[in-house]
DNA sequence: TAACTGTATTAATATATTTAGTACAGTTAT
DNA sequence: ATAACTGTACTAAATATATTAATACAGTTA
C-alpha cells in the first residue's frame, strides 16, 4: 500500500498517519473505502498490529476514518462539520512555515503558487467533481 | 525568556530550536545578539544545561545561529546562502499543511491572506528596513 | 461454527530523550 | 596568573516513548 521508514527517528505510527491523511486528502482513498484490517496491513508492512491501530485510532480521532466492530474501517468524506480544532492548528502550523519560508528567501508569489498547485492536484485526483471548499468568494 | 510544555510528548530541545527560530524569524532576537548561555538558560527554565546545548546545536546545524567557544552563542541573521536543502524541507511541509487546509474547508482566499498576514507582521516587528524578500515580480 | 473484523490489556523490549557529573579549551577582566 | 565566565565533549544513569508480543473479548459475515 505504501512505504515507511523504520529508520526515521519519526515513529511508525505517526508516518503511517500522515501517509492515510495524505490519500485521503487527494481523494485516493475515496468516502466510505474499505481500508485493510489492522491485521493484514500490520503483515503487509511486517510491523505489528497494535501500531496499525494506532495510527487508525489516532486517525479516528481527527476524523478522517471510523471503524465498526466486527466490519472494518472506513474512509471518512463527511468531514467539515467539528474540525474547527483541526483547522486552528492548522493555521497556525502553516503561520509558522510561512514565516520561516519568507525568512529562507522564498517569494510571496512562490508561495501563491504553492497554493495554486496543491489546489490543482487536489481537482485533478478528485475529477474535479465537489468545487465548494475552493471557491474564491 | 519563554514557556516551554514539559509535559508534551514533544522533545524539549524540539520546542527551544522552534520556539528561538520564531524569534530570530520574527526579529525579536536581532542580528548578533547574544543568547544566553547554555548553563543560565539552563537554570532559567529549570532544565539540563546539555538539553540547551542540543538545541543551540541544531539552531547552529541550520544556520540560524552561531557559537563561538569562550564568548557565546549569537543570532545569525546573515542567512540566504545555502538554505536550499531547508527550503525544500519547508515547501514540503507546507505543500501537506496546504492541501490538509484546503481538505478542512479553509478557502484559497483564506491562505492568502494568512501569506499577506504574515508578511505584515514581519515588516512590523522588522521596521521593513530589507524588503528584498517580499517583493512580488 | 469458523474466520474474519476492531478493541483492550499486560509485559517485555527497543529506542529516544533528559539528566547528572566531569572535564577541557577559549575569553574576559582582575 | 587567577577567577569566572563561555562553548564543547563525553560517559553513565535515569526517564519517557515507541514497538513488539501474546492473549483475550466482542461484533460481523457466511
């Protein structure tokens, strides 16, 4: 399914979040997609289950899957609704880089463009088929 | 000088190398300033003197100051020469901080002005004496 | 019932972080 | 030269975090 690094000083489990957030995100995975069992993905990438259902609870948490009992989990589209959390550290994430990015020397139309590509992707994986988080008004 | 979370799961020396890069960034710690020493700042936030010096270290590794043995550590503000591995480090990061925006519903329009937001404040705090990297052409 | 699924718990191990103590070398002022 | 500061290096111990291992329980599906 993908790649870690087993030895990056990042824990496993927090690549394996950022990994699903990323496909999910860009629509790879799409709403209501059955991901593999904790199990079968633990055997997949020869780690152990626990840290698999680490990284999903952690992913349930922030709202981007949900699992049943007995069934498996999901991919979560719904989203938007109490991410008002997520989206103030978010912010201020993206506040932090931004600075340290204009101090490195990047321009401001350099980092326009970041935003301009990443919303490109973003219609091209998705086929462009739900506009309204990036409308312009 | 600053709050440190001694209980986050984040590595102390982790929040001191963020914590005076937003200084330095922000001009707050101006050009060749002297920080404190390892051993006073140590005792100012009630930590190990070797944790300071990890992350006076890593401040150094990056560029963002310098230490010379016997005098102090001072604030590198010269920077702009051999950043590229960390500019591609930080357009990395934002692409993912981007597009995780965008997915949560914060508009394009929105992120802009997070760009121009930031810039202000730069040019506030730095007296917009160097406007070299905010030029948009 | 058998074979899946998520979830929980405990213990052991591995890795990373922090502390503690000591030491050495360069700077500065006395 | 001495005293008091500075950065730097090193080892050992302690603590915190991450990962594995093994087991168990409950819900789902065929």
């Amino acid at each position: 399914m993908f790649e870690l690094d087993l030895r990056s000083r990042k824990p496993i489990y927090e690549q394996l979040v950022d990994r699903l957030k990323q496909l999910i995100i860009n629509n790879v995975l799409e709403k209501d997609e059955k991901l593999p069992s904790v199990r079968v993905l633990a055997q997949q990438l020869s780690i152990n289950p626990n840290t698999i259902q680490k990284a999903y609870r952690e992913l349930e948490i922030q709202g981007y899957i949900y699992s049943v009992k007995g069934k498996g989990s999901f991919v979560n589209h719904i989203m938007m609704a109490d991410s008002s959390a997520e989206i103030k550290k978010v912010k201020e994430q993206l506040k932090k880089n931004i600075s340290e990015a204009l101090f490195l020397g990047v321009s401001v139309e350099e980092l326009e463009k970041l935003i301009t590509e990443t919303e490109v992707d973003r219609s091209v994986t998705r086929g462009d088929e739900d506009d309204s988080s990036s409308e312009r008004g």
